[in-house]
DNA sequence: CAGTATCCAGGAAGATACTG
DNA sequence: CAGTATCTTCCTGGATACTG
C-alpha cells in the first residue's frame, strides 16, 4: 500500500471519490430524498420523517449537506425559532440518480438478500 | 430516537437503506467500477489497480460483494493460487448507475468544492 | 498468489442532558 | 424549536506480519 500523503493525494484528484464519498454518510442520502419529497421541511419535522436518526446526527449531516451546496438552509429570527431546510438547484439535479438508484435496489433486494442467505449458509458449511 | 430493536426493524424492512447501505462501503462502488472496465480481473492485480487499499479490506470489500451476489469469484485449484473476480449480470446491472453518478460528480465537483470553501470561511467568521 | 491473523487508531454515531 | 455539549460505544479501516 502507499503511504498517506501519497493517498490523500489520489483522493483529493479523484473528483468521484470526493464528492461521492458524501454517499458513505448513513443519512446523506435518505436526508436529499426526504426533502425532495417535501419541499421545504422544518428540523423537528425531519426528525419525526427520519425516526431512527438523532438530532445530534441529523444536524451534522445537514450541516455538511448544506456547506456542499445541496441543501440550504433559512433562519427566522423569531421565537420559539423556526428554520427551514430545502434543496438547492444542485441538490435537486441529484434526485434522479437517487431515485434511480432507489428503484435498482428495490427492483434486486429481494435476489440479493436470498443471495445473502444463501452465502451465509455456504460459508457456515464450510 | 426510537429503541434499538425498531430502529433494527425499520431497517429490515426499508429496501433502499438495506441495499444502498452497501455504497457507504469506503471502495464497494470503486471495485464495481473497476470490475466493469477489466471484465476479469485477479486479485493482486485489482490491488494494483486501486493502489490505495489494503488487501485485507479488499478481500472484505470483495466478500460482501460476492455474497450480495454481484461479484462471482472463480478459483483454479493450482498452485500458486488463481482466483478471478468478475461482475455478475446483477453487478452489471448496476454500473451505469454508477457512471451517471460519477459523471454528476464531475459535472458539480468544482462548484461543490468553492461552496465547501466559502462555507468553512463563513463559518469562522461568525 | 491470494489471502488471514492480529492489533490498533480514528471517526461515526448513539444516549442523555442541557440551552438561547 | 432547533439545536449543542459531553461522554461512550461501536465499527471501519489501516499497518504489519505471516501461510497454504
């Protein structure tokens, strides 16, 4: 293997790894498919829209989501406080492939997951 | 935040977490992807094409892929050892999805990367 | 050649409690 | 309401050495 700095170089050149690494997030993407979905969403709503996801991670991942570009982010200065969170135009531009992504994993799961199974078993006897 | 075990149920059921979960997987994508472009390829040969891993996490990257059934591993009983790793017709199926994420990537790296750059000096100084 | 075994470090994410 | 602070746990992935 090579040592570190000659491996951060490849991933700072590699466009794919960069900017697809943002995929490696647990939430990233179940987070662009959720606002798409609702437009504009408020944090607390996404909360209940994601139940499994703490405020703690919900709120990094927006975070990063937005310093991206993909998501933006609008602070009313009232109180008790409200801020909305929606796509933006590069966000939206990303939709697509997630859904298509979304269709090709429902479409296979089923032959995956019995292949998994499968796998398992075959290792097991081994 | 729900409990662990519906948390584990939510998970079980959603198809896009169970299958695209796969992607958060640091080179899963990248192997794919390198598979697609070499047909057959053996294993050191694939460590020489993806400099930058370890090939004890390839052959992990490698075994969960073979038991999602998207990588078919092949082993010639000769010594030294020869095994071949190539794409089945699921893997296949997947790879222009692939593609067209990467060529988003490359469409809207440089925009992301200013917005990364413009956010971090935002951020500082508030 | 094609991996495993072992050990370790860092980061992601979870639980809980708290605040402007 | 929309988060942050803190602490802890877990797990991925890395380094190195070794083997059928």
């Amino acid at each position: 293997m090579l040592k570190k700095e000659e491996k951060n170089s490849i991933i700072e050149i590699c466009p794919i790894r960069n900017v697809v690494a943002r995929f490696g997030n647990k939430w990233a993407l179940l987070v662009v498919l959720v606002l798409s979905e609702q437009e504009i969403v408020r944090f607390n709503e996404l909360c209940r829209l994601i139940p499994d996801v703490s405020s703690r991670v919900l709120s990094a991942t927006l975070r990063t989501l937005e310093a991206d570009g993909l998501v933006s982010r609008k602070v009313y200065p009232v109180v008790p406080p409200k801020v909305e969170y929606r796509l933006t135009d590069i966000g939206q531009s990303l939709v697509p492939f997630i859904i298509q992504l979304t269709e090709w994993a429902q479409t296979h799961m089923k032959t995956i997951v019995k292949h998994r199974k499968k796998f398992e078993v075959e290792s097991l006897s081994e």
